[in-house]
C-alpha cells in the first residue's frame, strides 16, 4: 500500500514535535526497597519531522512503546525508548513525558498507623540523534504550612493551609539520579509539617502542634527547598515551585525559583 506520510510537502515548514499525547499503558518503577511498583502512566512522545515530509507514522510511537509496558522503566530505558524512535521513524530528534502517580509508604507519627501516600511523578526524556539522553525526573509533594504573620497577630491559633512543592531536577551525566522516596523525604522537612493520609487523633494533635511550632510563608519553604537542592550530589539544573491553596483566601500564595547549579 501507498506510503502517504513518506511523501512529499512543499510548504517548507518541519515541525518540531509531532507524536502522540495522552496514551496510557502500565508500567514497572523501581522502588527503594528494590522491588517495583506498577504504575499506570499518561505518556506523551514526539519526533521532530523534516520538511519534506508530509506526516509521521503514528503507529510506530506504541508499537515501541507496549513492549515496555511490563518491563522497569527509568532512565536508561528512557534512552533506549528514544534511540528506538529516532531510528524507527527516521528523526533527528525525540523526546517523551511519562506522568505517573507513585506511592510512598507512610506512618502515622504517634500512632504509627500504616498509610500509603500517592505523589504525582514525571519521567521526562529528550535526545537528539548522536547524542545522550536528557533526563528530568518530577515530583509534587505536598505539605502542610502555617503563617508566621498570623500566629504573630493572633491570640488563639494560626491559619494553616495544604500546599504543594513541584519540582523538576536534572543530574550531570555521570550521576545517578535520586529516588523518589528519598527526594519526597527532603522536600518534606522543607514545610511546616508533613502530609499524612490517614491520621488518628492523637496523631491529629501532633500534626498542628507541629506546624504551629514551625511557622513558614511561602517564600520560607521555597527558600528552604532550593538550598536543600542545591545540596544534592551532582545536580546540574532543577526548578521548584511552591503553591499554598489559602484558607483565607480566595486565591494561591505562590513561589518560584530555577537554577542551574554551579560546577564544582
């Protein structure tokens, strides 16, 4: 059969990415414990397309994918996905997002009860033909914050709020990248208190003595956070923002901040 999307277009315009968006297929993420936890991922992944062609072969962008799909994916699976593509499809460059939702084990802080807490995750990856895979791993982690301003002002109490810290890292080449465990665990420490998916009252009591002794704006767990980062082992570039969802307010405190991180 005729090959449309191999023939010709004169319009003179490549386009830079063009792939599929939105596909969802399972797949195996290595835990701390050395075990895997499947996860059930929203992908997206593109080519570059040269002018002179009319169209990509979309089909091929899940023929390489579904192969994966009860296989451990991370980083070096990243870059075999994406070597796959560039020959497959003929492209120069390639990049794919794996959005996922992973599970942490947690404890209740006092009675210890066992919970389990979802965080939001992403796998990104992008390589040029000839080149090394750019890797970025995502985490959002939320947190627990209370106002300084209002425990300052107020005779009874403090006005607190969920807030979320979103954060992008990219490691040298050279560096294995952190676990997601490990990552949740130091951006945590970085709010007021910690998020817990199932709380009993005398863990209830914990949970806001805490943030109340530990007071944080926005701005002071952002702070907290880029220092944190900057302290991780062969980091190269990351970006963190941080959104508090007010209690008194109609509206967001928000707090942004990107880097990259000074050789050594």
């Amino acid at each position: 059969m005729k090959d449309v999307q191999s023939t010709t277009d004169n319009r003179g315009i490549a386009i830079q990415r063009v792939g599929i968006k939105d596909a969802y297929l399972p797949f195996l993420i290595k835990t701390k414990a050395g075990g895997y936890q499947q996860v059930g991922a929203k992908i997206s992944f593109a080519v570059e397309l040269p002018m002179e062609y009319k169209g990509t072969h979309m089909s091929r962008f899940l023929e390489i994918l579904n192969p994966w799909s009860q296989k451990p994916v991370a980083e070096p699976e990243l870059a075999e996905i994406l070597k796959e593509a560039l020959e497959k499809l003929q492209a120069e460059s390639a990049n794919i997002t794996i959005e996922f939702k992973y599970f942490v084990d947690r404890q209740a802080p006092v009675s210890g009860k066992a919970s389990v807490l979802d965080i939001d995750c992403c796998f990104a990856g992008s390589m040029k033909k000839g080149e090394a895979l750019k890797f970025t791993l995502g985490v959002k982690v939320p947190y627990t914050s209370l106002c300084p301003c209002s425990k300052e002002i107020s005779r009874y109490g403090a006005h607190n709020q969920r807030g979320v810290m979103d954060v992008m890292l990219r490691f040298k080449p050279e560096c294995e990248c952190i676990l997601i465990e490990d990552l949740v665990a130091l951006l945590e420490k970085q709010a007021s208190c910690q998020v817990y998916p199932l709380l009993k009252r005398e863990d209830e009591k914990f949970v806001t003595e805490t943030a109340y002794e530990n007071p944080k704006f926005v701005e002071d767990i952002l702070r907290d956070g880029v220092l944190v980062l900057r302290s991780l082992e062969g980091i190269q570039w990351f970006s963190l923002e941080c959104e508090n969802f007010e209690s008194i307010h109609n509206h967001s405190a928000y707090a942004a901040h990107e880097e990259n991180v000074a050789e050594d």
